[in-house]
C-alpha cells in the first residue's frame, strides 16, 4: 500500500503510514462530522446566499457564501434550535467533542440542559447576532442577518477582510511602536465588548486583522458574559488566561487582558507564553525598555487580581509608556563656527545646549540651538550677536530650573527671550555710538523632549531633515527672499545676487521686534519630531554657496554631528567663503524600538 | 491482558491543519494491574552514612537507629551493606543477606566520628559492596546521608554516572542546611533515584523507612520507555513526571527514527507518568499516528521478561479552530508540576542575582500552580520562602533547600479534583 502523503511503501495490514503518520483510512469530510446534515456546495440559501463551501462541521456548521451584487464574501453560521427530534443528533455531537461531564438524554428538562451544553462550547448565533449588532463598529466583525428556517437557525456574518496577524508577524517584526499602537487598539476593542456585558476570550493572532493600520477583532464564538462560567475548557495555546482552565473562576475582563498582554508579546518577539507562565527574565528580553516588560508581566500576571483591572487601564498604560518613548529622545549635536575666506573678524555666534534632567515625574530633555549673524561695522556685529546667545541662553536656562507653577510654556519662552535680546541690544546700541547701528539675525530651536520650538528674525535658517527629504523651517527676512517668493528670481540667482546680504528685519533696530515662530510655516506652536529626524541652523554664510539639497546630501553622508558641521564648513570655504559660516547639526540618534 | 497499562493522552487532540512547529504535550502513564499480585524482589540495599565531625550528636544517633530500624524490616532474602565516610571510607557491614539481623544491628554501634567530608569515597565503598552481591533479579537502592560540603563533588558525579549504568539507584538525603543540595540532586537525577531534604535529625528514622518500602514495591524492572516518532516530528524535552519529576536523557537508536530511555524499576503499587514535549510539523487536515510509544519491562517475581506493551499517539489535524481549543486538564496539571519546578529553579536563580522582587513574582507563580494542583506541602513551603525574600530580600539555605526538594516531589492528579 502506497502512503498518499509520502508514497511510502507500507505493508498492507497498516492504518497508518509508519513513515509520517498519515491514517490510510478516507479522511472524513466536515460535512460528516456535522452535527447537522451540511447544505451542499451550490445551495441558494433563504433566496440570496449562495453556499460555496463547508469550512467546518460541529455543533456549527460554518460556510463561506456569497451573495449577488455584493463584492465580499460572506461567512454563515449555521445551528439547530433545539426540538427533541434533534436531540440524538446533538447528543453525538457534544460526546464528540468528549464533553467532561456526564449527561443523561432522559433527565430531566433535558432541552434546557441540552441548550446548556450548545452554549458551553459557543455563544448562541442569536445572542452573537444581537452583540455584534449592538457594538456595530468597524473595530468587529460584521453581523449582517440572522434568520431561521424550520428548526434551524442561520447567521450572515462578514468574512475576514484586511491582513491577518499571522501574516503580518510570519511576514516581518513589528516594531514596538507599531505592536503597541495595534495592542492599545485591542484594548479599545476589549473595552467596548466588556462594557456590552461581554468577555471575548479568544484574542489571539488568528482572529485579529489590520485594515489599513486599523485593528478589527473576529471569531466571537468562545465570548461569554461577564461573570460567567464555561464548563468546556476551550484556550488557545499561548494566549488563554490560566482561570480558563479552572471550573471554580469567574471569567470577566482580566481573562481578556491577560490574551492581550500575550498577544503584544508574541507581536514583538513571535514568542508564545510557555504552559508555565510568562517569565520576566523572557519578557525583558524581548522588549526594549523594563516599564514595557512590566506593563507585560502586569497583564499575564496568573493570579488575575494581579492584572489590570480593564482594558481601559492597560490602554493608558500602554499610551503613556508609548508617549514617554516617544519622548525619549537622544540627539548628536555639534556647533561650528568659522571665519570665511574674506572677512577679518567673525560676527557670528553660536551655542548649542543638550541637557536631560530626571525628576519623579519622567525624564525631560531639552535641546537650545542658537545661531546669530551680527553685522553694524567694526566690532559691533559681534558684540550683537553674542548678546543675544547670552541673553537667551540664560533665560532658557533660568526656566528650566524654575518651580513648576512659575514655568513659563516653551513657546512663550522662545518669544519673551527673543524680545529680551532685542531689547538690550537696542539699549546698548543707544547708549554707545560706536554700536548705535549693530544688530544680528537670530534663529533659535528649543526642544522639549520630541517637540521643537522656533522663534527666528533675520536670514539665518533652521531646517528639517526627514525621510531624506529637506525642508527649510524659517523664512528669510530679506530682500533676495521677496522677490524670489514673488518669482522674480530663481533660487540660484538668489545666491548670486547682488543684495543678497540686505534684510529688513533684526534684533537690535528697534525697541520691537517681530518674531516669527513655527507657526508662520507649520501652523502650529511647535513641530513634533520623529526618531531619525535631522535639524540644522546655519547662517547666510552657509546658504550662499551651498543649496538646500547639498546640504541634505552633507548630512546625510556623515558620520555623526560633528562631521557633518565640518563638511558643510568646508563646502562653503571651497565655493568662495565670501562671509563667517556657522552651523548647528543635531542628528536623532535611532533607537532599536 | 498485560500486567502494565499503558495511557497516552497528548494535552490537545487536534492541532490546526498546516501550522508549523505547533508544539504538542504527551503524558504516558504507565499503570500496573491493582488485579495482579506482583510479589516481591529481593532488595539490595546500600547504606553510605557520612560520619563527618558535623554530624556529631542528634544527627549520627538518629542515622545509627534508623539504620537499625531498616535493618530490622528487611526480609531475609534482602542483602543489606553500611559503609560510612569522613576522609576515608570504612565498610562496617560487608555485603551480606539480612539474615543475622542482631549482628548486623550491634555493628551499626561501631560507627564513630572522624572529621572531614569525602563523600566519594563512601560512595565508591559502598557501591563496591554492592556489586559485590548483585544479582540480575534484585532492587538495587543506595541511600546516601550527608550533612555537609564534600570535596571532589565532580568524582561524586561521575560514580552516580558509572551506578546508573550499573542500575543502582541513589536516593541522596541532605540534613541541615550545610550540604550542597545541588550536588544531590544531580546525584539522584543521574541514577533515578530521589532528593531527600531533613530539616532535623528524627525525620532520618521516618524517611530511611519509607524510602525502603517505597524501594521494595519497585518490582517492574528494567523498564525502558521508547518513542517511535514518524517523519518530522520531533522530541524536545522527556521527564519522568510523577511520583517524583526528573529530566531523562533519551538516546536516539541506530536507525534515527526510535528514541529510548531506561526508566529504571517501577512501583507495583503506583502509576507512573512520563512527559514528552513534541514538535509537529504542518500538514493537511487528516488524522496522524505521530508517534508510538512502547514499553518495555521485566517482572522477575513472575518470572516475565521482556514483555512489551504499546499505544499509539493521534493527532487530527483540523481548521475547526474551536476542537483546537479543548484541552485535556489532567495532562497540563502533570505539565504544570514541571513548570513549578522550573519556575521555583529560575526564583531561586533571580534571588542569586539580587532581583528580588522578580524572584517573588516567579515563586507567586508556581505557588498558584502548586495551590491548584493540590500540593500542599509544596505550597507552604513556597509560602515561607516567599515571605522570607518579601521580609529579608533574600532565601535561606533551609528554605532553599525544601522548595527544592518539594518541587521534586510531584502529587498525583486525580480526574476526580478536575471535574
């Protein structure tokens, strides 16, 4: 006899194939080991599904269908109502499954105890119907129709549509970012059936699938409701709470927080939950930060008191620690300034300050980054722009270790110490004539954790580097600048032209001054920078001979900051170094996440 | 109808149809007829006492009257042999039939106090004795009693590695919180036999006794478990799981497909269960014999040898994801003392390394495991080590030594307690 399997050569008297195993005897086909007799392929049911395919028999028969006019398929559940004449048939189907308790067909209210055992292994098709119903969300599968025909009953419901889990995990890993954003969407789920009165109890990979970043949750049949007791043992290996084996527990939400916890886990570290429990030491391992393996640990906890009380709960965890981690940011930063080619003095000044400071309430960190470009003759270009680092800095400075509930907001910080630089330097200048016609550009950066502040006067420019595209976040107050947002001029002819160096606005002109922020270009108070972000801060000197694309391409090769300054330093110097060059380059360290 | 009954029930029936790497629990439990007057084996006992200075008092009285006690219950085709060691080792009874008890029981008074622990050579002199009235048909039992460090631990090792060639089984005891409960219970893993940890000397009287019974109803022997996997599906883990749980080193046979480990001799009087924790491969929904699992033993009081018992392993491939989903609740609880086991291992580790509260987490675990299956006395103990590391941040030696001890020792789960 030839193994249909393997083609091994077995002697005649064999069941099995000693090679691998298979059974030589007809496998059976679902339709026979329904408990109901199964609609066959081709039948048109209650005039408008048209029955594909059995998917599986048991005490329910699952068929895929579809209908005409509508593009998805559909999944129809199908059950017999209870009448006595069925009884035997279910009878054969719940010893099948070996139901653990012992079950008399002649005892007493033998229909309701046979409704009871039907509702140990599945949630009743009308009670799913009326569920689903009521959560009608596109976070669930959709429950289209229930009918019934005679004695039995029918449920339309749609057919898996996005990308399954186990696709999307067996295809790559997903980022920690990524497993907590779709974990924090499960805990919305879970929240919203455990608020209908209902614990789901099968979250596990196979039934989870993303739409387009979205998580939507499948496979209802094991919920029950909450408080509720399931004498049928049914788990998933690796995603089931441990009480789902236990006939004392009362199963409520805590059972689907631990199948979250674990599912989260398996999404980083394609790893099941071990029979004996999640181990710390394996969870720490596989996560990035301990308050991750914590939040983990929290949810596979055995004990459930141990455990998130609702899925609410575990969702701010959950969002907290992904707002801190976003929060933690880690940047390489370096500040060069150099004299040009031509000039005689440098007028130019620059800072760059990275400092963290930890408290009981997390870990800021905080990043200035000051370029000025002075001017007004002689020695009084310098005197101006070194007054406004100095004057800012202290004032940023000062701030940060001001009590809480005198903390001015960054962004009015970057305002009210621009507007103080203006206003000393506009005094010094009037006291002294040998700085009465000083002033400097200023554009400052300030970074709260992932969120950067601007305030900006002048020509020097700030820009952003993402996804190796570069955008400028300041506007040049100069004359080049107008005509060439009015067209006149061509970038490069802005490079070259002869009023190049001509701006209309400064510190130290006027008692007042106009600052621009991020919203003149973002529309907001502050950008929100993501890991690999790039920042620089330059002045003219830089811009005047090397173009915007250069300079993504200078910061891109390098090595680090402090390569980068150098490169770009250079490149101005090899073009002519008509003026003082200064720059600020702060690269977003990338963090394994 | 055989004198052994063979159980294989895998913790899951079904397994989704190609999946790959789904990992599958068999427990095999191997049950003797409660029908069959199994009669009794001669016993060959070995017993190895340290006499170190440390031992001085309560300790060695109470060794010298449970010796004696022992002597006494043994029958008079039971050979019996007492070596004890400190530096050196010295045979105080030679090997001989427990006829002439009086005589054997008046020179237990010979034993005296010497310094120095060099448990080997009690081990080799004792062992010599032994298999010096060997014969094919006997239980072979050494019990080992130490209360200290010993030197030359990895000799130690090595001659429970050449006894359980030999078919000697150690049950190691350990008194006091001195002795290096590591060592004993490599001891008694490598050859079969068991850890005992006494927290004072009057409970040596106690166990050495029913350490003896529990030795005289092992009279299925040589009893050698084989697994017979088809294609792809692979072993990753065996243990004897109860009446007392222990990693077993199956070999592969010549022809790469059959797996076999001896098992030693089994109780008359008691089912014995082994795990096995598979991987099977994807395949189409079908059913599939994944493994066979034979038994192979000798009873020597009924004169039966070699006599075979089998039962296959079917798995039903499926994608009804709700039969998937059952699982047998007597397999995982046998499973779970395994993994209370572990987990109390990877406690006591943590609270090695100084992680203290991970080491309450993971021994809160395994008390949960231990609390549902029913074990009592484990239960308690990891109760008092708990409370110690909440209270002082660290385990005692004392308290170490009986979780150990008791995680070792695995209950019987009744289908009753399930229900």
């Amino acid at each position: 006899m030839k193994c249909p399997h393997c083609s091994f050569e077995a002697p005649e008297k064999e069941q099995f194939c000693p090679n691998c195993g298979a059974s030589f005897l007809v496998t059976e086909s679902p339709q026979k080991t329904a408990a109901l007799s199964a609609l066959p392929s081709g039948t048109i049911l209650n005039s408008k599904y048209h029955i594909e395919a059995i998917l599986t028999g048991n005490l329910v028969n699952v068929y895929r269908a579809s209908a005409q006019g509508e593009q998805n398929s559909f999944v129809i559940e199908e059950a017999s109502i209870v009448r006595k004449k069925k009884l035997n048939i279910i009878t054969r189907a719940i010893e099948t499954l070996g139901h653990i308790k012992p079950w008399r067909p002649d005892a007493k209210k033998t229909e309701e105890k046979v409704a009871e055992a039907i509702a140990d292994h599945f949630l009743p098709l009308r009670e799913k119907f009326e569920l689903l119903s009521s959560l009608n969300s596109s976070d669930f599968q959709r429950a289209h129709e229930y009918f019934v025909i005679g004695n039995t009953e029918y449920l339309v419901l749609e057919n898996q549509t996005g990308k399954n889990m186990l696709d999307i995990v067996s295809e790559d890993l997903l980022s920690e970012d990524a497993a907590i954003d779709i974990a924090i969407q499960l805990c919305q789920c879970a929240d919203r059936i455990h608020r209908a009165g209902y614990v789901h109890l099968n979250i596990e990979p196979g039934n989870i699938c993303l739409l387009d970043g979205h998580v939507r949750l499948f496979n209802f049949e094991r919920a029950i409701k909450l408080g509720g007791r399931r004498h049928e043992h049914l788990t998933a290996e690796g995603y089931s709470a441990p009480e789902l084996l236990s006939d004392n527990a009362v199963i409520d939400a805590r059972a689907d927080i631990y199948s979250i916890g674990a599912v989260l886990h398996w999404m980083i570290s394609r790893q099941n939950i071990p029979l004996a429990g999640a181990s710390i030491l394996r969870v720490l391992r596989s996560v990035s930060a301990p308050a991750l393996a914590r939040i983990i640990m929290s949810c596979l906890a055995h004990d459930p008191d141990q455990r998130f009380k609702t899925a609410g709960e575990l969702r701010e965890k959950l969002a907290t620690y992904q707002l801190m981690q976003k929060r933690n940011f880690h940047f390489d930063t370096a500040c060069l300034t150099d004299l040009g080619m031509i000039r005689q003095n440098n007028e130019d000044a620059c800072l760059v300050l990275e400092i963290s400071r930890s408290t009981d309430s997390g870990k800021n960190s905080y990043g200035l980054y000051l370029v000025a470009d002075g001017m007004g003759g002689e020695q009084a270009g310098e005197v101006a722009s070194s007054k406004a680092v100095e004057v800012i800095s202290s004032a940023v400075l000062e701030n940060l270790i001001t009590p809480p509930d005198k903390l001015q907001s960054p962004f009015e910080l970057v305002r009210n110490s621009i507007e103080k630089a203006n206003s000393e330097i506009y005094n010094m200048a009037r006291k002294s004539p040998q700085l009465s016609t000083m002033g400097t550009t200023l554009t400052l950066g300030f970074r709260v954790n992932n969120e950067l502040y601007l305030g900006h006067v002048g020509d020097s420019r700030a820009y952003l580097i993402r996804d190796g595209i570069i955008k400028q976040l300041t506007h040049d107050h100069s004359v080049v600048a107008g005509l060439l947002k009015a067209g006149l001029i061509t970038p490069e002819e802005a490079r070259q032209h002869p009023d190049r160096g001509k701006i209309f606005r400064c510190l130290g002109s006027s008692p007042n001054v106009a600052i621009d922020t991020y919203r003149e270009v973002g529309d907001e108070e502050k950008l929100d920078l993501q890991h690999g972000d790039s920042l620089v801060f330059c002045t003219d000197g830089l811009t005047a001979h090397v173009s915007d694309e250069e300079i993504l391409a200078e910061v891109e090769k390098s090595n680090g900051a402090c390569e980068a300054c150098q490169r770009l330093i250079w490149l101005a110097n090899e073009r002519g170094g008509t003026d003082n060059i200064s720059v600020i380059v702060a690269k977003s360290k990338n963090i394994k996440r | 109808m055989s004198e052994v009954g063979l159980e294989c029930k895998l913790a899951r029936n079904y397994t989704l149809e190609n999946v790959p790497n789904a990992l599958a629990y068999l427990l095999i439990k191997v049950i003797p007829d409660s029908s069959i007057n199994f009669g009794a084996l001669p016993i060959n006992l070995g017993l190895v006492i340290d006499v170190s200075r440390s031992m001085r008092g309560k300790k060695i009285e109470c060794a010298r009257d449970a010796a004696k006690l022992v002597v006494n219950s043994l029958r008079a085709d039971d050979y019996v042999s007492i070596t004890t060691f400190s530096d050196e080792a010295m045979v105080i009874v030679p090997s001989t039939k427990a006829i002439e008890k009086d005589a054997i029981v008046s020179s237990l008074d010979k034993i005296h106090i010497i310094s120095g622990t060099r448990m080997y050579h009690g081990m080799e002199a004792g062992a010599r004795e032994m298999h010096k009235v060997r014969i094919g048909s006997t239980i072979n039992r050494m019990i080992l009693l130490t209360d200290g460090m010993t030197e030359g631990e990895d000799r130690c090792c090595a001659i429970a590695g050449q006894e359980a060639e030999n078919k000697v089984a150690i049950s190691a005891f350990g008194i006091g919180d001195k002795y290096n409960e590591e060592l004993l219970i490599e001891i008694a893993d490598k050859t079969l036999g068991t850890f005992y940890h006494l927290r004072a000397p009057e409970q040596i009287i106690e166990q050495f006794q029913k350490e003896v019974g529990l030795a005289s109803a092992s009279v299925i022997s040589d009893v050698t478990l084989s697994l017979n996997l088809v294609k792809d599906v692979e072993l990753e883990e065996m243990y004897r799981i109860f009446p007392s749980s222990v990693k077993l080193q199956p070999r592969v046979e010549a022809d790469g497909k059959i797996i076999s480990v001896e098992v030693g001799n089994l109780r008359k009087d008691e089912q014995t269960c082994f795990g096995a924790q598979l991987r099977l491969p994807a395949r189409p929904a079908s059913r599939v014999r994944i493994a066979q699992v034979f038994v192979s033993y000798n009873i020597p009081s009924l004169q039966i040898e070699d006599r075979v018992v089998k039962s296959d392993v079917i798995v039903e491939y499926t994608s009804a994801r709700d039969l998937c989903g059952k699982v047998d609740r007597e397999v995982v609880a046998y499973f779970n003392q395994l993994n209370a086991h572990k987990l109390i291992e990877q406690a006591i580790k943590e609270t090695k390394l100084g992680n203290v509260s991970a080491a309450t987490q993971i021994l809160s675990q395994a008390q949960l495991i231990t609390q549902r299956i029913g074990n009592v006395a484990l239960t308690k103990s990891i109760e008092q080590a708990t409370q110690e590391l909440k209270e002082k941040g660290a385990i005692s030696s004392e308290a170490v030594k009986t979780v150990r001890a008791g995680s070792g020792q695995t209950v019987r789960v009744e289908k009753t307690d399930l229900v």
